[in-house]
C-alpha cells in the first residue's frame, strides 16, 4: 500500500504523531509494546523527512542510529501539548 502526502500534510502527520506519543508515553517509567510500536512507526516517518523537506523538523543522531525532532518541530508542536496539560489540570482542580 502507498499512501501519498504534501509536504504540509506530513508535517500535520508529524505534529500529531508527537501529540499521541507525548500523551500515551510521558507518563510512563517503561515503553510497553505498544510504546515500542509507536517508536517504530515514529522512526519510519521521520525518516522520510527528506522526501518532503521536513530536514528542519527531523534529525539523525549518527551515534545512536536514531531520528529526532529538532527544536524548530519542538517550538511548533509543543504548545499544544502544554495547552492539553493545562486543561487537564484546570479540570482537574474543578472536580
């Protein structure tokens, strides 16, 4: 199967792939497999940064083989990691 993406949809796909992972894994002390998947698939798409002129968003770490959001992806995607955490939290206090 090959599923085709703009450069701006992989950049979409890219944010909510660090929405779902930072929100199913920052909790946890150990990746379960379920974590692991979501690392392979997060690796995968990072990988193809390249094809889609995303090398701002993506880096390679030679030393331990692996890709990483740069700062740039961090400072555009984070926000609304922060603005989820603070809704939990006001929520939180209301109950």
């Amino acid at each position: 199967m090959k599923i085709e993406f703009s450069e701006e949809q992989y950049r979409t796909l890219l944010q909510v792939l660090y929405w779902g992972e930072c929100v199913s894994n920052s909790y946890k002390s150990e990746i379960d497999e379920q974590g692991q998947q979501v690392a392979a698939l997060e690796q995968y798409l990072f990988s193809k940064a390249k094809e889609f002129g995303a090398e701002d968003w993506i880096a390679f770490e030679e030393e331990k083989k692996l890709f990483y959001p740069t700062q740039a992806m961090q400072e555009a995607t984070h926000p609304k990691v922060i603005e989820f955490e603070e809704t939990i939290l006001a929520r939180d206090k209301l109950n």
